[in-house]
C-alpha cells in the first residue's frame, strides 16, 4: 500500500482549524484528478477558509489565470504558486485549454470559484462543468458553512451528461450544507438559462 505523502503545513492547518473551533470534512474524490470547486464566496475570510481547507486535506490545488500575468519575472513565481496561464483568444477556448491541461497530467486538481465574486451573482459560470465533463473527471464540491463552523470537500458527482440532473444534485448539495458569512450575498445553484 502506498504511504500517503504529508506535508508539513498539514497539521498546522488543522492545528488552526481546531484551535477556532471549526471542522474540516474530508469526503474528496479517491483520484488524483478532479475539479475542485467552493463556495458560497460572500466574504474575504472565504479565502482564508479555502486555504486552510486545502492544506489541511493535503491538497495541492492549482489556479487559472491570463497569461499576462505570467510574464517575466512573474511567471516562475505564479507557476510556483500553483497558476497555470490560459490564453485569451486562443483557438482553443478556456474550456478546452483547461481540458489539455488535465489529459497532459497524472495528478491535478483546479481550485475555481464558480460564483465569480463575493457578491450575490443570479447564476453560477458553468465553465467547471464543462471542464470535469471533457476532462472526464469528477467535480469535489468544496464548502463552508459558518452556522455550523464546518468546512472541506463534502463529496462529489462525475458529470453524467444531463445538465439538469447535475444542477439538482449541487442544489441539494448546497442547500444543505453551505452557509455564507453574509446570507444576502449567498448565490443560487444555477447555471444561465437554467434553474
């Protein structure tokens, strides 16, 4: 059996989630590939949250940014980081770019935030799901919930095909288990033109 690698920020992370008195759920996908996605995002602390959820499960996901910013100095820093640099205007799309990534890789996990922002948004940007879908791997639902002072992965689908399927199970999902910071700013489960 292959001993699980752990990194040292590991119990530090869980140290802090401990010691403020939250709990980290550990239900992530039994693959090395996955698209991670979070919410809700109504606050700043979401991040902080993010983070410590991310090295207290030992995962290292990566980012998506423009190319721009992966310029010169910035590029080795960036790439360090975690980002991967997506060309805007390409001939692939995001989409399809992000695809690439994940069929030229072993192991991979994408960290996006499908609400976009911290503020309610009327629809959630789907790219995620196309992503998981041609990539053939499954979405990890990551959450926060501050009512009940719980955070980390609470499980995951691989996209079936049917979209209004797959939106009723992050519905439910998300109904049930996330709680925003600032409930008016908690985004619905949909994506547009779709309930």
């Amino acid at each position: 059996m292959e001993k699980k690698k752990r990194y040292w920020w590991q119990p530090f992370s869980l140290f802090i989630l401990g010691l403020i008195g939250w709990e980290l759920v550990d239900e992530k996908p039994p693959t090395q590939k996955y698209v991670l996605i979070g919410a809700p995002h109504t606050s700043n602390w979401d991040w902080v949250f993010a983070l410590l959820v991310m090295a207290g499960l030992g995962v290292r996901p990566r980012w998506v940014g423009k190319e721009s910013l992966f310029r010169g100095i910035m590029g080795p820093i960036m790439r360090a980081f975690g980002g991967i640099s997506v060309v805007r205007g390409a001939r692939k799309n995001f989409v399809g770019q992000i695809i690439d990534f994940y069929d030229e890789r072993e192991k991979l996990v994408i960290a996006l935030a499908p609400e976009g922002t911290r503020k309610y948004v009327d629809h959630w940007k789907s790219g995620f799901y196309y992503i998981a879908q041609g990539a053939q791997v499954p979405v990890a639902m990551g959450f926060v919930n501050y009512v009940e002072r719980k955070c980390g992965i609470c499980g995951y689908f691989t996209p079936s095909g049917s979209l209004d399927a797959d939106i009723k199970i992050l519905q439910e999902f998300y109904a049930k288990n996330a709680k925003g910071k600032f409930e008016e700013g908690q985004s619905l489960v949909r994506f547009k033109n779709k309930d």
